[in-house]
C-alpha cells in the first residue's frame, strides 16, 4: 500500500486559514430562519448559490433577534437557490432577518474541508511516485455522487465527508459514491482531487491538493472485488475512510 498526499494538500492542512465563501445581508431578499426539522433559512427571491454558499461551509450570523448564537459555528448540509438547511442538531428561532442581520459562510483548511465536493478518478498502469506527479494510465472510472456528472468549482455531484469521529473522517453516509466504467483495463491505483480544476500534470507550483492510492481485490488502499473495469458496467464504492494517527513512532 502506498497510499500518497500532495505538497498542496499537505500545506493546506497545516496552514490554510478560514476564508469567507459567501454572504448576505438585510431584508432585501425577504430571507427567514424557520424553526423546522431539519432547520432552514429560506428566502423569496436572489440566491444563495449566487452568494456563494455551499453545502458543508460554516456559517457566521450577527445583527439577528435570536440566533447569532443559534446559527454561529453550524454547517449546511445542502444549499439551494432559495433555501439552505443546516445540519442536524442546529436549534435555530422561527426570525426574519432584520435590516442588521448579516449571514456570512466560511471555509477552513480542515482536510475535509479542502477535498469537499472533490472526486475520485480510477486509473491503470503504475502509481506515480509522489502526488505532485503527472497522472499516469488509462482513466478508467470516475466516482462521484450516484454518478452524477462532475463539475470542477461547482457544488453538483462533488463527495463530502462526515463529521469527523475519533480521528476519523469517512464518506458522506447520505451520499452514494459511484461511477460507471470510462475504459477497459485493470483498474491499480486512485487519485482524489479537490474541487477546483485539476488538469493531471505535474504540480511543481503545490496548487492542487491530491490524495493517491493503490487500489487491488486485497492488501490495498481501496480495494474492489475485481480490477477488471468494463465499459458501462457500474462500479460504487461503499466505504472510504481517512484516519488521523493518534502517534508517529515508538
């Protein structure tokens, strides 16, 4: 196994700080919190998209009646043009947002964070030798959420991760992970890029943040029932977990 993160993705962890992705201000879009089941915040008109909230961004609120507590610090599960719903466990007051009400989303340089709505591509041939190397083989499926089609810097069918448990970070366990075959050959190793564009080659500049994989029936980091991809044929991943080791040495 040999299983590879790049120098991006590396540096990302240990330095990347919390940039501002979206906001939005006042009554102009006649925005409310509703006290729902999941909670919401919803508006008539404009869009959140537009405003450049995404699923999984954590959201900032002050100037609110009631939830600038309520609502600071918890993440959208999903995002649409009029409505977003916070994950589980928000506890936010029915409101509507005052002319001071400012609503701002967040990003961070967790590692879930950084690969959020990223994918996973397949290949043939022979890992290469560090992340920040040119892809290598034959593209052979690409995963991503019930296969949808992958949109470099757009939310759509990119993977998200759960909240992290004991060190632990895996799959989205709402989210279907999923590809149909691109090409035949025998599928050896994986390479999971982040959501901006990434085009393969060789990362000298660190600008693209990458996790690489061998991918085998045993013994590897993403095993599979059989290496043979087949054109067409459907192929999901049901578990892909990313741990934290508690030590380094004796």
């Amino acid at each position: 196994m040999a299983l590879r993160i790049s120098t991006s993705l590396r540096n990302a962890m240990l330095d990347r700080q919390a940039v501002v992705t979206g906001i939005h201000q006042g009554q102009g879009d006649a925005a409310d919190f509703k006290d729902t089941d999941p909670d919401t915040i919803v508006r008539t008109s404009g869009s959140w998209i537009t405003d450049g909230f995404v699923a999984g961004d954590v959201l900032h609120c002050e100037g609110s009646t009631s939830n600038d507590v309520a609502v600071t610090g918890q993440k959208l599960a999903s995002v649409t043009a009029l409505t977003m719903t916070l994950e589980a466990g928000a506890s936010v007051a029915a409101e509507v947002f005052a002319a001071a009400t400012t609503l701002i989303a967040c990003a961070g340089g967790s590692l879930s964070d950084v690969m959020r709505n990223g994918v996973i591509n397949v290949y043939s041939g022979s890992q290469p030798a560090t992340a920040d190397a040119a892809v290598v083989g034959t593209l052979l499926v690409k995963l991503t959420v019930s296969s949808g089609a992958f949109v470099a810097g757009a939310e759509g069918s990119g993977l998200e991760f759960d909240a992290a448990a004991l060190g632990v970070i895996s799959k989205c366990s709402e989210e279907v992970w999923s590809g149909l075959g691109l090409a035949a050959g025998t599928a050896s190793w994986f390479r999971f890029v982040a959501n901006p564009a990434d085009p393969g080659t060789a990362d000298s500049g660190y600008a693209y943040p990458r996790i690489d994989g061998t991918v085998g029936v045993s013994g590897a980091d993403c095993t599979i029932s059989n290496t043979q991809i087949v054109v067409d044929a459907p192929y999901t991943m049901d578990t892909f977990t990313l741990t934290f080791p508690m030590q380094y040495g004796a």
